[in-house]
C-alpha cells in the first residue's frame, strides 16, 4: 500500500487528518506544516500521496510542492474551489473545502487504486534490452540458422523456448547457445 503525508498551514490540521487516516487503516508517514518537510519525507519513499492546502507554513504554495515532488507521488490539493487555479493543467485531484470525511476517503481510495494499477503496468511493460544483450541474442540465432538450418522465427523460438524451460533469461540461454557451439 502506498504511502499518505499530510501537509496542512497548521500542525492541529496535519495531525487531525492523519489521525483520521490511520483509525481508517491507511498508513501515513507524517503530518508536515512546511513543502520542504513534505518533500523531504517524500525523497524518503518510493511513492505515495501528498495531500495538502493550498499555502505551508513556508509559503510554499501547493502548485510549487507539484513542481519539487518525487514523480511517483500523486498530489491531492483540499481548498476551496476558487483557489484551484490550475489544477487541470497538472494531475492534481482537487477536494473542496470543507471536506466530508467519506469524500475523502473516497478519494484517496480512487487515487490509491490508480497507482497499483499504475504499478502493475509497469512492471508487465517488457523490459528494455541493451544493445550488448541484443547483439548476444542477435549471435545466437545467427549461429543457431546456419549451424541447424533454422529460419530467424525460428532460432528465436527455440531461444525463447529453452528460456521457459530453464528458468534463464533470454540473453542466458542466448549465451549458452553461443558457448555450445564455439567449443
């Protein structure tokens, strides 16, 4: 599960809703009163959601707190509505004040969801190669078409396959095909 930091103006507001968040089961990192707090405990993790007002402490506006986060935070702004300027222009969700809690726990929960499924893509994306272990993949049909006679599907299919089979890599059964055949 992702983690939550508060930032609010005042410290009775960040920790009244962090203590809201976690009596509802979310993990929060901490309650912050300044952008600089906020961001330096967001360099901290991996990813998560800042929600914040719109002005800190340190007169760190919200829009620049968007600019100076970590990319994988999500940010959710709770202020009233004539102070989202351009909340549309960025990926800022917006509450409106004063806020219900359902509302947002309700929102949290969406943008919670969108980051695993954010996750989950990324880790299915197929990793990129580098050049070197292309070329290893590259040699191995090369010896693989004229040693057996093999088209290019082919070579990469049986590449591929001894791949499944073993539990390596593609470039590692690439590599012990090479190795078989130059000795």
């Amino acid at each position: 599960m992702a983690t939550l930091i508060v930032a609010f103006p005042k410290l009775e507001e960040a920790k009244a809703v962090r203590n809201l968040l976690v009596r509802r089961g979310y993990e929060v990192a901490s309650a912050c009163t300044s952008g600089a707090q906020a961001i330096n405990m967001a360099d901290r993790l991996s990813d998560g959601i800042i929600i914040c007002g719109y002005k800190l402490s340190d007169n760190m506006l919200y829009s620049e707190l968007y600019e100076y986060k970590p990319k994988s935070f999500e940010m959710l702004l709770v202020a009233s509505k004539n102070l989202w300027d351009d909340c549309q222009d960025n990926d800022i969700v917006c509450a409106a004040m004063p806020i219900k809690v359902n509302d947002l726990i309700n929102t949290i929960e969406m943008m919670l969801q969108v980051q695993v499924r954010r996750r989950k893509k990324k880790r299915m994306q197929p990793k990129r190669r580098s050049p070197q272990e292309q070329k290893v993949i590259d040699d191995a049909k090369a010896i693989l078409m004229e040693k057996n006679n093999m088209t290019e599907p082919e070579a990469f299919r049986y590449i591929q396959k001894c791949s499944m089979d073993s539990g390596n890599t593609m470039v590692e059964s690439a590599s012990m095909v090479i190795g078989i055949y130059s000795e």
